[in-house]
C-alpha cells in the first residue's frame, strides 16, 4: 500500500517503515500506546466488518463478556429489531466448545432502548465468528493510558486509513 499511495506513505511512515515512529510531535504531553507495529490490511469478514482483539484475552471471553453485559430490554423492543435473545446471557459454561458458545450466544445482541435499527450493535457471537487474529492488537499498555486518560479527561486517537476501491 506504501508504494502504491504516496500520501498514505507521507502519513504513516512507520508502517512504511521509513522511519522509526508515525506519531508524536513536540507538544504531545501525556503516555501514548501503538497498537499496531504494521500496516494493517483489514478485509470484511461478514456483515459486520471484522473483529480484533487484544491479546490478553481471546475472542470467546469477550463473547461471553458481550451476552454478560447485555443490557435488559424491553422484549417488544427486541422483537420489534428481530432479537429473540434479548438481555443477558450467561454462556461462560461453554468457553472451550466455540460451537456450543455459538449456540448458547444465539442472537444477544447490545440493544439500546430507542426505536431504531441504528441502535444495534454487533450480535455478541460475530465477535468470535468475524474474528481475524492476525489483526488481534497489542494491549498491554492499556491499563496504563486508561488510568491517564481517566486522569487527565482527555484522549485521542490517530491512524490511516484507505479504502480499497
């Protein structure tokens, strides 16, 4: 992709690697966190994208972690958005069988309680069906920026991105 765009090779030289770091100018203050060390190529694995995670955990506990935290709903609400397994879903039990996780996750999805379909996020399951682990990320670092950003109110995010067309 560097050779192949000339702004994305100026933006990104780290990941070009033509130089040692993509960001941090001088009056950058507080800790910063890279979690990628590579151009990443990202290809939609469904519907919903792709999935990442970081590499302390793994894409079945954040599975269960999604249908723990399913938030309680309205049944009527659910059903009227097509989601049979509306609120939490305990499904810790199969953490080592990924096709009875799968089963047990059904459809539990984070549905939030206004009327539109703009308010459903990712089915639960996806996270572990989209997943691409060459894309899981380096979060070793974050309880570390969490507490700065929890210290300092502030935060910010920076990354390139092209699209393939």
């Amino acid at each position: 992709v560097c050779k192949k765009n000339e702004a994305a090779a100026k933006a990104c030289p780290m990941a070009c690697q033509s130089v040692e770091t993509c960001w941090g100018s001088p009056e950058t203050t507080g800790s910063s966190m890279q979690i990628w060390h590579r151009w990443m190529d990202f290809e939609p694995k469904g519907s919903w994208g792709t999935t990442c995670v970081g590499k302390s955990t793994t894409p079945a506990k954040e599975a269960i972690q999604c249908g723990l935290n399913a938030p309680v709903v309205d049944p009527e609400r659910c059903a009227e958005v097509g989601v049979q397994k509306c609120g939490p879903q305990d499904c810790s039990a199969h953490e080592n069988d990924i096709p009875k996780l799968v089963a047990c996750l059904g459809d539990v999805t984070w549905v939030r309680p206004e009327a539109n379909d703009e308010n459903l996020f990712i089915p639960c399951k996806h996270i572990i069906e989209l997943h691409d682990p060459t894309c899981d990320w380096d979060d070793s670092e974050l309880d570390k920026v969490a507490e700065d950003i929890a210290n300092s109110t502030e935060w910010s995010i920076k990354f390139w991105m092209e699209a393939k067309t």
